[in-house]
C-alpha cells in the first residue's frame, strides 16, 4: 500500500512539474511581437480625383413651339424618330372662323431625335404651347457644381470619368469643355460643364452621373498605400507623417519621418524619406519604433 501511495505521490510531482515547465514556457513566449503585412516602395501612377455629382445633359436640346394657335391635327413623328433641321414634326390647324387654311408645318429647329412629344392630336395650342422636345445626343454633356477652393485646379480639356446607374461600373470618359465665369455668391460653386461622346447611344438626357474628375497626377514616382502611412501631430501643432521600416534581418521595424506629395484615394506619393525598393508594414495598432515583428503577407 505504501509503496502504490509512493507511486501515485511521484506522478502527482511530476505531473505538477511538467505543468509548471509548461507555464515557464507559456511566460517565456513573445507578447511584444506583431504580427504584420508589408508593402514595397515602388514606381506608380498616382492621381488627384476630386469626386462629384452631376448631370447628363444631351449636346442640343430644343423645345419645339408652333408658330400660329389653333389645334393640333397631327404628331407627324413619334419619340424615338430622327428628326433633321427644319423637317416637319406636327400639323397645326389654324382655328379661325369663317376661314379655311392649309395645316400649318412645325419644323425642327435642330437635327436630333423626338425625345418627347407634348400633346394629342386635338389639343388647343398657342404660340407657346411646347409640342416636342428635340434631342442631339451624339454627344452629351454632363454638369457639375465645383467648390471654388477647387478652381484654381481646372482648366480647358482636363480629363474626366463618369458612371451612370443604369450601367453599373461601365467608365465614360469625358473632358472639361466649359467652365462657368462666375462662382455662385450663396452656395460658392461654380458649374462646369464636360463633353463626352456618345455614339451608341447609351447615356441618356437627364441621368444621374457619378464624375471623378483629375485634378492632378504624376507617372512614375515612388508611392505607398495610404494603409502603410500614418499621421501625428507635433508639440508645435504641425503635422508629420511616418512609416515603419523592416529593419534588416526582417524581425524588426523602424519609424522613420516621410514627405509625402500628391495623394489619391488609396495612394501617397512618397517624396522623400524613403526609397524605392524598401520594405515597409501597414501600421497595425500599437506598434512602435524598435518593436518585434513577424511577417504574415496574404
């Protein structure tokens, strides 16, 4: 009996041992050490967007009226139908008593489609009664209102890229054709206008646009993702941005003071501070300079 107890006690101490060896082990490991992912500085196209609504417009518009009163005897074509420069569109009768006239011609005023007749044939018109509205939209243009602290930034023939809703990602591309002399005195924007093509037809006059039109952009230059720069403000009250660098033998990282330049909506431009090539962490939080790090990139 002693000699089973004696047996038994042993395990019990050993067993104890070896889970306070486990402990020791468990205290022994890292907690300081992030686990982190990399990015490498490299040459990129960076670009400036400012992001803005706007509004599809067709190139002509041209509310179509009839140039006597009286009634109107006939929509000659339909929406949907080309129309050219004074063809004729509707058939107005002239409404006087006693007197009988040949119908009077409403013709267009510009080559384009019927985007929308007005009226029944039957219906009392005057000479400012719309009958159709005509459409060019061979070209369309779309309006934005730019905030004027922007201005200084646009000029003639800038690039410009819009979606619209009914196409989902589809990009149309646009240029800066207009922009308005004079900036709006209560909301302090000023309406530009972009010029894009539209030979299949697919924008449509009225459409809501998303535009992201490019301020700026510069080919080539040593960029980071705006994930592996960080920013904080100095006791003076200016503002710094840092990266963290894998120091050589990659288990370690130092912050370094970066300038960057132009910024896009997921890139900085790097101009100094660090060079192509060099290996950097997305900023996880927590980490500072000297800390321990491992590498896990997806």
């Amino acid at each position: 009996m002693k000699k089973i107890t004696a047996i038994i006690l042993s395990a019990v101490i050993l067993g104890a041992c070896s889970g306070k060896g486990e402990k020791s082990a468990l205290e022994q490991m890292e907690t300081d050490r992030f686990t982190v992912e990399t990015e490498t500085v490299s040459l990129r196209d960076v670009k400036s967007d400012l992001l803005l609504n706007g509004s599809v417009k067709a190139w002509e518009e041209a509310v179509i009226f009839p140039r006597v009163d009286g009634k109107l005897l006939e929509n000659v074509l339909k929406e949907g139908d080309k129309v050219k420069r004074n063809q004729n569109l509707a058939l107005i009768e002239r409404d006087e008593v006693g007197a009988v006239y040949e119908p009077v011609l409403v013709p267009s005023t510009i080559n384009g489609v019927i985007g929308k007749t007005y009226l029944d044939p039957g219906a009392n018109v005057t000479k400012t009664t719309p009958v159709a509205l005509v459409v060019n939209q061979k070209e369309v243009r779309v309006l934005v209102d730019i905030p004027e602290r922007y201005i200084g930034k646009i000029h003639l023939g800038q690039s410009a890229e819009f979606t619209v809703e009914a196409f989902g990602d589809r990009q149309f591309p646009a240029k800066v054709y207009k922009i308005s002399p004079v900036v709006d005195s209560q909301s302090r924007v000023v309406t530009v206008e972009l010029r894009a093509d539209n030979a299949d037809g697919s924008l449509k006059s009225g459409m809501f646009a998303k535009v992201k039109l490019v301020l700026e952009e510069k080919d080539n230059v040593p960029a980071l993702k705006l994930t592996s720069v960080q920013s904080e403000t100095l006791d003076d009250g200016t503002t710094a941005d840092y990266v963290y660098v894998v120091n050589e033998g990659g288990d370690t990282v130092s912050k370094r003071e970066v300038k960057v330049g132009l910024k896009s909506a997921d890139t900085y431009e790097i101009v100094s501070g660090v060079k192509e090539g060099e290996e950097v962490i997305k900023i996880v939080f927590g980490i500072k300079d000297g800390s321990k790090i491992k590498i896990e990139n997806k």
